[in-house]
C-alpha cells in the first residue's frame, strides 16, 4: 500500500482489493461529466491550444490565429540558420511554458523563447 491516502465518495481506495479499485475506477471513469458537458459548463476554456480555429479568429479578430502567425514569424526568422529545426523534438519545459503564455495572453517571443 503506498503513501497516497487516495478518497472516492469518502472511501478510503487504499483499503480495497486490487479488484475493486479497478471497479471503482472504472465506475468513476463512467461518471464523470464529458469534455462537451464539461465545456458548456464553463468548467473547462480552451482559450488557444485546443479550441477550434474558427472561434479562435472571430476571439482575436483576426483572420489568422496570433499563434500561427508567431509560429511562422519564428520559423522565417531561425528556419534557415536552425539545424533539425523540423525532426528535433523540442524541450518539454520550454513548449510547456511556451503553451502557458500563449494560453494566459501573456508576451511571446518566439525568437528568444
């Protein structure tokens, strides 16, 4: 049993067999609201990465998404003098933050980043 004191509808998991876990597991899966509910709701906001594109202009008034633009600016910028620009997979850390300015509307310098 590990550490992790995990609670389900106030049952203590730790305490049930290996078998029921699954089940309760498997039941929660089964209860939880979908990403449509769950988006109509307003519980989950897609504000860049994930939303449609279509929502995304009409948001920022643009034809094309300020993301996509960067993105292309960047790629201009540092394609031609970058090696393995496009089968390099990129740093998690730095996408991932990267991902949260673009989502938060915060500055973005993809020349830099």
């Amino acid at each position: 049993s590990s550490g992790i004191n995990a609670e389900y509808g106030g049952l203590e998991i730790n305490k049930f067999g290996k078998s029921d876990r699954k089940e309760l597991l498997e039941q929660l899966l089964k209860d939880r609201p979908s990403l449509t509910d769950m988006v109509k709701k307003g519980l989950v906001k897609y504000m860049v990465f994930g939303c449609p594109i279509e929502t995304l202009c009409a948001r920022q008034g643009q034809p094309v998404p300020n993301v996509v633009t960067q993105c292309i600016e960047a790629i201009e910028f540092k394609g031609l003098t970058s090696s393995g620009i496009y089968r390099i997979n990129g740093n998690n850390a730095s996408i991932q933050r990267i991902r949260f300015k673009f989502e938060h509307d915060e500055p973005v310098n993809l020349r830099e980043d």
